[in-house]
C-alpha cells in the first residue's frame, strides 16, 4: 500500500510540475512576443501590427516610442502614419475609438501624456461627438479592462489566452516576416472594403418621414460638457500644437441628418466648439464637409460617411497649405456656408438620386 501512495504522490507532484512548466512557458511566451503591447513594444525585430484598437490601442500608447499622436474615430484609420511623420519631422502613433467620442478619446491622449511629450495632437472631429455623453465608454461596451486598469492580477486573462497564444501571436508573426504589412497602416480597414456609388447607396436606407428641425441648442448640455474635456486638453499642454478638423461625409449623411430634423443643431455644435478651441494659441481648425467635389461623389464611399484612404491625403494635403482653416474672423460664415451647402444636398443632389430611383428607405412596420 505504502508503494502505490508514494507512486500516486510522486505521479501528482509530477503531473503538478508538468502543468506548470506549461503554464510558465504560455505566460512567457506571451509576455515576449506580447502583441497586444500590454507590457512593452515589439521585440525580436517584429513590427508593431496593429489591427484591433479595442486590445492594442491603449498598451501602444503606453509603451511605444512617439511624440505626435493621430486621434479621431473609423475614419482617422485610414491615414498612413508615415504621411504626417514626413510632412512634419515626427513619430506618430494613433489614438482611436470607434464613434469617436470626445469622452474616450481625451482618455487615450491622458494615457499618451502620462510618459510621452507630445508635439502634434492631428484630432478628427466627428459631429456626433459634439453632442455624444461625456463618459467614457471602454468598460460599459465590453473593451478588456484587464488591459486598461493597472492590476497585474487579471493579467492572467491575458498571458493564459488560447486566442492569443494560437491566432493572436502567430499573426504577429506572419505580418513580421512573412507579408508586407507596413507599421504606417495600423487600423486600416480600406483593403477589404468595397468603396463605389452603387455599394453606397446599398447601405442607405432613408427615413420615410421628415422629422421637424430641432432646436440648434437641443444638444447645449452634452455640448458644453465635451467642450470643457477638450479644452481643458488643450489648456493642459500649451507646449503641444493640436490641429482638429471635421471630416467630409457624403452627401447622404447630409441628407440623412436634415431627415432627422438635426442639421441647424450639428451647425450650431460645430460653431460652439470652434469658437471655443480657438480661444488658444496653441489650436488650428480645419473644415472639409463643403469640399463639394469629395462629397458629392459617391465613390469616394463605403457607406454615409466612411470614405477613402485618398481623401484622408486630399485632407492632410490640404492642412499643410492651410486650406480650409477655420480663424476667429472666418469661422462663423464659413460654417454658415457648410449649412447652406446641406441646404443645396436637399434642392439638388440629392434630388438626382430620387428621380432616378435610386434611394432605398426603412420598411414601414404593418
């Protein structure tokens, strides 16, 4: 009896220590080649392959090498980082967050600033995050917080992950070594999505109705709140030029937002906003949305306001000769314009589309 306990014994503590040199060795392993940058930047002469901000946003903005930050939504992806190093003389990392929302990208810019100086904030302002809750949203939309929070003890969800261990690293690999993916392009969904007229208008559905035109203050609380979050980054760091600008959706996105009654609002959002940046030396301020010749052409988008890689060049291109830059002596006729370009959607092109038939709409319930 006394043999077959010591066998049993020695057979567990066997067992144990296998299981645990295993566990040591993915903890490792993951550590090392680490590719969501949760404790360090690349290793091994592996580049940074950033394809899933919600994971790898917040680990490279602790850990990587930068001093000039890209911030902005979807559509801030699709800028080459190496367009604004050359342009400028930097080291640029991005900042993003789906829907852009003021809340959550003043988040990731407090994480750039905490071991990082910067020199350029390139800040894309989405008319949604003018008026979006003033509360970050990381936790409450299912982000990881094991690799937001800085308690080492839920790393384990992490170092002891069968995707990450399987699919995540070896990806990181294979882009490494393998491919030709290029570090410029983190974030970059353009490759596998299709961007023409007709594909467009496939992923437009327009309201039945004409909703009534809202108060321009109907958003004022929600406003006054995510201007106080930028402002007070900008005030935070005098040393740090932030140039925003608003991005050119399409023609249906107009035509969309005048459907649901909110286009004397987005203006008068916008309007609030940039009087207040412009209070500081250290801001400039770009508008493209009556850059009539991107937005009334369809082809240049995947859906109402997603569009191509080129407009964001068309965009810096334009920043770099100041073209588009909205001043305290400007800014109010030249947004007043954007309204009456939003007004010329509805008179005449959008008009087009509807005489020939092309504007799918939201099936009506029975």
């Amino acid at each position: 009896m006394a043999d077959n306990k010591n066998t049993s014994a020695n057979f567990i503590k066997r067992l144990f220590c296998a299981v645990l040199v295993v566990l040591v060795l993915i903890g490792v392993t993951v550590y090392v080649f680490d590719p969501f940058y949760h404790y360090h930047k690349p290793w091994l002469g592996m580049k940074a392959v950033l394809n899933d901000k919600e994971y790898q946003c917040i680990g490279s903005l602790r850990n990587f090498d930068y001093d000039s930050l890209l911030v902005g939504s979807s559509v801030m992806e699709n800028n080459d980082n190496a367009w604004y190093d050359e342009a400028y003389d930097i080291k640029s990392v991005k900042a993003i967050r789906s829907y852009g929302a003021t809340a959550d990208l003043c988040y990731l810019m407090d994480t750039a600033y905490e071991d990082h100086d910067i020199k350029y904030v390139f800040y894309n302002i989405d008319p949604s995050s003018l008026y979006a809750d003033p509360e970050t949203t990381f936790e409450s939309t299912g982000c990881p917080m094991y690799l937001y929070d800085r308690n080492p003890f839920n790393d384990v969800q992490y170092l002891f992950n069968k995707d990450v261990l399987l699919e995540k690293i070896p990806y990181e690999a294979a882009c490494s070594f393998l491919g030709d993916y290029r570090e410029g392009q983190s974030y970059n969904w353009a490759q596998w999505k299709t961007f023409g007229e007709e594909s467009t208008l496939s992923v437009y559905f327009r309201t039945n109705e004409v909703k009534p035109m809202m108060e321009e203050t109907a958003y004022a609380d929600k406003l006054k709140a995510n201007i106080a979050l930028l402002t007070e980054q900008v005030k935070a760091h005098p040393d740090t030029q932030f140039i925003f600008f608003y991005p050119p959706y399409s023609l249906l996105w107009w035509d969309m937002t005048y459907r649901n009654g909110e286009t004397d609002a987005v203006i008068y959002c916008e309007k609030e906003m940039t009087k207040a940046l412009l209070q500081y030396d250290n801001v400039k301020i770009f508008c493209f949305q009556k850059e009539k010749e991107v937005v009334t052409d369809l082809n240049n988008y995947m859906d109402t306001l997603h569009f191509s890689p080129e407009i964001n060049r068309i965009m810096l291109d334009e920043i770099l000769v100041d073209k588009n830059e909205l001043n305290v002596d400007n800014y109010e006729k030249f947004l007043d314009e954007v309204k009456d370009f939003s007004d010329e959607v509805q008179e005449s092109y959008i008009k087009v589309y509807e005489e020939q038939g092309r504007l799918s709409y939201e099936s009506l319930e029975e």
